[in-house]
C-alpha cells in the first residue's frame, strides 16, 4: 500500500478545521441562547445536539490516529499490518459517524416540535424522527456486524455483505430524510400570517439542511473509492467528503439560532452611535434614554422575537404568527 505525505497533511487538516469549525458553531449557539435568550436551561435539542458533537469527536479521532497506519505509516511496519490497523480505524469512525447523524436529526426534529402546538405538524414530526431512529439504528448495526463477528473490520467479500450497497442505502435515506425535514420546515412555517420576508428568511434558515444534502450526494459519488483494494490514495476525498456531511449536519442544526445574534449585532452597528435611535439589546450601549415610542416599539418587538427564535420555542397565537389552520 502507497501513501504520501500529501495524504496525511490534507486528511489531517481537513478533520482539524471542521472539528474545529463545529465546536465554534455550537459555542455559538448556546452563548446566543444562554446571553441573548436569557435561557439559562437547555431543553431536549441541546442535549441531542451535543452528543452528536461528542459522537463526531469520536469519529474524527480514529482519522487522525490512521494517518500514521493508512496513509502511509511507519517504513519498519509491514503493508498487511498497517492495512489492518488502518481498517480497524475506519470502521471505529463509520460507526460514530452514523451516531452523529442520527442525534443532529433528533435535535433538529426536536427544534422544530417546539414550533407548532398543531397536531398534524406533531405527527408528522414524530414520525420523522421515528424513520430517523430506525435508519440509525439499522445502519449502525449492519455496519457493525457486516462481517464474521471475529473480523468485522475486514472487508472479505466472501464472509461480508455488499459494503458498497449497504453503505448507498445509508446515504440515499439520509439524504432523504434531510430533505424531509427541509419540507416539514416549509410546510409548518409557509402557512403563517407574517411579512413574506421574514417568512422565507426562517424557511431559509431552516431549508440550510440542503447543506447535508449536498454533501451527502459527494460521499454517495466517492462511495465506490472507500472500499478500493488501494484504500490510501483512493479514499481520501470520501473520508473529507464524509466528513465534510458531518460538519453540515451539525452546523445545520445550530444555524437557526445565529439569527438573533444578526438582529442584534444589526442593531447594535445602527443605533450604538446613535443620539437619537439607540436601542437596549445586549450587544449593543445606547447611552440616550429619549428616544421616539415608535422606534421603541420596533426594537422591543425585534428584540422579542429574537428571543422566541433562540430559545427554540414560537408562540403561534401571537399577533402577527397566527397559522391559517382552521
């Protein structure tokens, strides 16, 4: 087995930067819930966002450690040993990488179950989650025991099932299953009475579930090279592909809660030298406390939803975010 150092550098920096840029978006979300919401409590999407985050660690880990048995390795260790080392490694972040998966999801079902007091989107969610639970659960077990319960990393076509069909199927459903969640999304939000533009900008937030789909389409193309008899070169863009569908997986789940920092850094950039339109939000000093009501009003209702879309929870019966249900 060949490998070059070109291989190592570009897996490892590729895995570092979007581990890296993962824990940023989730610090990112809970210091907007925690400081701009004033929630000082998660709920049940916190939880489920953060053991995806620990899961995706888990599967990140085992790539940098196979730098030095896959992609090249020790010149005094044998081709066969490295390549089992190597294998054994892989198979460890398959496995934490579906986990990953399926707690972004649940996270995400939970998010938008907070949305809606309406039956038929509560089904409809519940029963998402439910396909989600069952994928995860499918797809983890048949990758752990795709082979003889003595050698499940090895990939002998003889005692193993077909790795390249099986792993298709895991990513057609997930991609099925995001663009689900992207039309529940649209199909809760788009019947509210609100301004059509901040309408389609929280359909654009949470359509960014697209991002998954996208990556996930790469990693069903670069599927066949994951299981090369060359496995160093050749799976290099389905390791970085994969692990690119993790970091939007994540990011996806987090993204809708960067909206009230925008409001607010907005506001804050317009009004924080302003002597006649400051304004209260947390980011920002206004120092004059005459100010007009009209432009109160704006800001303190700015400011309430802002908090609403944080805190993961939207009150349907308010003014304004009524549904059209009957």
């Amino acid at each position: 087995m060949s490998g070059t150092h070109e291989d190592k550098s570009v897996i490892q920096v590729a895995v570092w930067l979007l581990v890296s840029l993962s824990c940023l978006v989730l610090v990112f979300r809970f210091l907007t819930r925690f400081f701009l919401a004033n929630r000082r409590q998660g709920g049940g999407e916190d939880v489920l966002i953060v053991l995806s985050f620990a899961f995706s660690l888990g599967q990140s880990i085992p790539l940098l450690l196979s730098h030095a048995v896959v992609l090249g390795g020790e010149a005094s260790v044998s081709p066969k040993h490295r390549a089992i080392d190597g294998l054994k490694l892989l198979y460890t972040s398959g496995l934490f990488f579906i986990l990953s998966l399926v707690f972004a999801k649940l996270s995400v079902c939970v998010s938008i179950l907070h949305l809606t007091p309406d039956e038929k989107h509560r089904r409809a969610i519940w029963v998402l989650a439910t396909v989600s639970i069952l994928w995860g659960i499918t797809s983890f077990f048949g990758s752990a025991f795709r082979c003889c319960i003595d050698s499940v990393w090895l990939r002998d076509p003889a005692t193993c099932i077909d790795e390249t069909a099986f792993q298709r199927f895991i990513v057609l459903v997930n991609i099925v299953a995001d663009l689900a969640l992207v039309g529940l999304a649209i199909w809760l939000v788009f019947p509210l009475n609100m301004d059509l533009r901040k309408r389609l900008k929280v359909i654009g937030l949470f359509s960014s579930r697209a991002l998954v789909v996208v990556a996930s389409i790469f990693e069903f193309i670069y599927i066949p090279r994951s299981f090369a008899d060359n496995v160093a070169p050749q799976a290099r863009m389905y390791l970085i592909v994969r692990q690119c569908v993790q970091f939007a997986s994540i990011a996806s789940a987090c993204i809708a809660y960067f909206h009230p920092f925008f409001q607010s850094l907005r506001s804050g950039l317009i009004f924080s030298h302003s002597a006649a339109f400051p304004t209260h939000l947390q980011l920002s000093q206004g120092s004059n406390s005459h100010r007009k009501s009209n432009s109160n009003n704006e800001s303190t209702k700015s400011n309430d939803n802002s908090r609403v879309l944080a805190s993961g929870s939207l009150n349907l019966s308010e003014p304004g975010i009524t549904t059209n249900h009957v």
